[in-house]
C-alpha cells in the first residue's frame, strides 16, 4: 500500500483571485406541491450540510453550442426539481414539538456560475482532499438563518483549460448518501438528454421511521452520546448541525491506498483466523478492521479501555415493512464494533473482522426501533466518537465516480474536505480502479503528528 502525500494531502491552495462568482441565483421548482414533511429522528440527527464535489476534463458533449453551467441550469430548475421539490424547500423548527420538519415552499434552491484563471491540471491530484476546494462550492453558511438557508446548493466552476467542477451542498437531515447518489444520477442522466431514470419514483413518506408510543429502549446504545453539552438539531431553534466534515488545523491529514492486492491480502489473513464465523471477509471489513487495530495501537495509552469502531449500516431492507426503491430520507444508522484496546492489536486482523459481523448482525428490525426510541427519549444524539473511538465513512460505496454529465466521467468525486481525527473517510482509489465494486480504496484521517508516526508504521504493514 502506499502513504500518498504531498504537504500532508494538500494540493494547490486556490485563492479568491483565483475564482470569479456570479450573483447566485434562485430555482424554484416547477411542481407547486406546499406541504410539511415529516423528519425521523434519524433525519433530525444529521441535519449538517454535505458537501460535494466532482471535477471533469470537459469535451465530448453532444450540444457543443451549449454551456455546462446553462445545461445543470436548466436541468435543476425544469426537471430535477419537478420529483425533488422538497429540495426547493425549507428547514422549520416547529416551536410545538421542538422537531425540525421540512417545509416545502418552494423558496428555491440556489445556482452559481463561476469561472477560474487556472487549468484543472495547476491543481494537482484533485482526489486528495483540500480545504480550499470550499471555493468551488456555494455554502450555506453564507446564510444567516435557518428559514434562509437553502436545502441545495449547486455551483458550476469553468476551468481556462476547459474542465469543469460541479460542487453541491446538500442537507444531510433531507438525503441520506445513497438517496443523494441517486439524485446526481438523475441529474446527470437529465445533463446528458436521457430524461430522468425509467420507473423512476422518489418516495419521501418518512412515518415508517416514526418513534413508538411509548418509546421501547430495548437495547443498550452505547454508539451514541446524548447532546447535553451541544444543540441538538430537536433544541436548535436557528442553526443546523455544524458538518463533521470540518477541517482541523490540530491535527496532520494524510491519506493512505489500499490496492486491490492489498486488500485481498487482509481479507485471506481474516478469513484464514475465521473467528466465530464462517462467512467470507468483505473488502469494506478487511479495511476498516486493519485501521481500527493501526489507530488503536497509535491513539490508546491504556490497553484495557474499550475500543470502538462506529459504522454505518443501510436499514432499507432490514426494518419491516422494508422500506420502497426510491426512499429518500435517512435510512442508515450508526453499528458499532468495540473490545478490549490490548485484545484488539494482540489478536490477528480476523478477530476486529469478527467483531464488526457482530455489530453489523446486531442491526434487526427491533434495534433499529430501538435506537428510534432511544433518540426520541434522548431528544437527539452523536456518534459515540469519544476516547480514542472513530466513525468510519464509507464514500468509496456511493457511485459519485460513475457520474457522467455529458463529458464522461469525472476524475473524481466525493467529499470536499474532512480533517476531524474523530472520522475517517473512504474514498474510491481511481487509480487503483476502486469503488463499491471492488479495486482500491483510500483512507482519510486526522491524528496528531505523534499518533500519525505510530499510526504509519502500523496500518503500512500489512
């Protein structure tokens, strides 16, 4: 595997000079449809802004005589927006029920067109995240208030070589990863003259998800901590979630690839330990097990304190009755995987696999209503991350680097920035023909200088 750096993953540090804005400019939504929309509790967990980002090469579009940025335009405002409209509206706190719900108002979601002196190519390897990507995106931090703040965000960026970036902002508490996978696609396949997808239906009845009366805790949750000391998004009565993808300047970010080989070496090296299963090591597994042994081995001083891995873990088929193909709200919650610190990095990688089996075989239908409940009595609650535990993001399985927009595919997708040593992120490795599917895989993460030494020499040996 490879430790791919270059002045700890930054790339060229684009400045404002560097980026001329157009005034933003509101999209309504063709479809009146005024409605309030429920928010689970999962939605009202992580209602924080997301922020997207791809980069094309340009050329090879069937309308030579049409610009990009008129073509997302028009594509947003005249279709996208017609089974999105909900994306055209508004976050609300409701004073009754102290919840937040999605109003739709159709106050528009907004577009910027922007041009750069620069060629895409002065900007390095745009696959290594970079804090000053933020400036080819339109945040909603801008805004000043809740009732103000847009659901989406979209903002094209024209290179001098003739490449392009489309950068989106998205609410988290409206679309989960896969919901938004699913809209860029649509949008995508809209840019290229293919209309939306056949069958296509976007399903937004979130009530299925809905708290039990009385709420049943029937499990312990320790993958989540209570929000006494924050604002949670049921208290919040103007401000969102900040985004844990916020850059850190306490800590060094590199980024570390696992080729395909790799990866086939750690699952072998589990599925030969095999403990307590007999089922085969998945790709997503063998990964996440060897940086969960690495960073514990860097992070923990004390080797007889828990140590614990959070995950994601999509509940669309899980939850009775199995939620619809096309069901736009939040449908992950938060597994968990934790043991003994000194247990952790003195048995073999197969022993961190078999315990994130256990965690994923935990999430039924009854913990899923479980952890509802437990939010609904908690009012709200954060990923468990304290102590030396990390949330491990798994952007590699979203289908951002298959978008084409008219143009092929882009040389990369995915987040713009993440520097909080509390999450990791992984990425689909391009060069390494990664990706859901198979291939390679980046890995993301913040430590202090000192744990990082550690923590290269450890998650290096494979």
């Amino acid at each position: 595997m490879d430790n791919n750096n270059n002045n700890n993953g930054y790339t060229y540090s684009i400045t404002d000079q560097d980026i001329s804005k157009q005034d933003p400019v509101v999209l309504f939504s063709p479809n009146h449809t005024f409605e309030t929309i429920f928010l689970s509790n999962i939605d009202q967990a992580v209602s924080f802004p997301v922020e997207t980002l791809f980069f094309f090469r340009g050329g090879g579009r069937n309308d030579d005589d049409d610009d990009i940025a008129a073509t997302v335009r028009r594509a947003v405002e005249e279709d996208l927006l017609v089974p999105y409209y909900f994306m055209a509206g508004r976050l609300q706190f409701n004073e009754e029920s102290s919840r937040l719900e999605l109003v739709c108002n159709n106050a528009g979601a907004v577009f910027v067109e922007a041009t750069s002196r620069l060629a895409m190519e002065e900007l390095g390897d745009v696959s290594l995240p970079n804090p000053c990507f933020r400036r080819l995106i339109h945040r909603p931090g801008l805004y000043k208030s809740l009732a103000d703040t847009p659901l989406m965000t979209i903002q094209v960026t024209k290179f001098v070589c003739g490449g392009y970036s489309i950068g989106f902002v998205t609410n988290h508490g409206t679309l989960d990863g896969k919901s938004a996978g699913q809209m860029f696609e649509s949008l995508a396949s809209i840019c290229r003259g293919e209309g939306l997808k056949p069958n296509f239906a976007v399903h937004n009845d979130r009530t299925s998800l809905r708290a039990r009366t009385p709420p049943r805790i029937q499990y312990p949750h320790h993958e989540y901590v209570t929000l006494r000391d924050f604002s949670s998004s049921f208290t919040a009565l103007q401000h969102l979630h900040p985004s844990p993808l916020i850059f850190s300047k306490n800590y060094v970010h590199k980024l570390f690839s696992f080729s395909y080989n790799d990866i086939s070496t750690l699952k072998e090296k589990a599925n030969i330990y095999g403990r307590a299963t007999n089922t085969k090591t998945t790709s997503f597994e063998a990964v996440v097990a060897h940086v969960w042994r690495s960073r514990t081995r860097a992070v923990f001083a004390d080797f007889d304190q828990p140590s614990t891995v959070l995950f994601a873990v999509d509940v669309r088929s899980l939850v009775t009755p199995a939620l619809p193909e096309g069901f736009v709200g939040n449908a992950v919650i938060t597994a968990f995987a934790t043991a003994r610190a000194g247990d952790l990095v003195a048995e073999p990688v197969g022993y961190a696999v078999g315990k994130m089996k256990e965690g994923r075989e935990r999430v039924t239908d009854d913990y899923v209503r479980s952890v509802i409940d437990w939010l609904e009595v908690h009012r709200g609650g954060v990923p468990a991350t304290r102590g030396g535990n990390f949330y491990v993001s798994a952007w590699w399985k979203l289908p951002f680097n298959e978008l084409d927009f008219g143009s092929g595919k882009p040389v990369h997708g995915g987040p713009v920035v993440s520097g909080n040593d509390e999450f990791v992120l992984l990425l689909a490795d391009r060069r390494r023909g990664g990706g859901g599917g198979g291939g390679g895989v980046s890995v993301w993460l913040g430590l202090e200088e000192e744990k990082m030494d550690k923590f290269m020499g450890y998650v290096l040996d494979l």
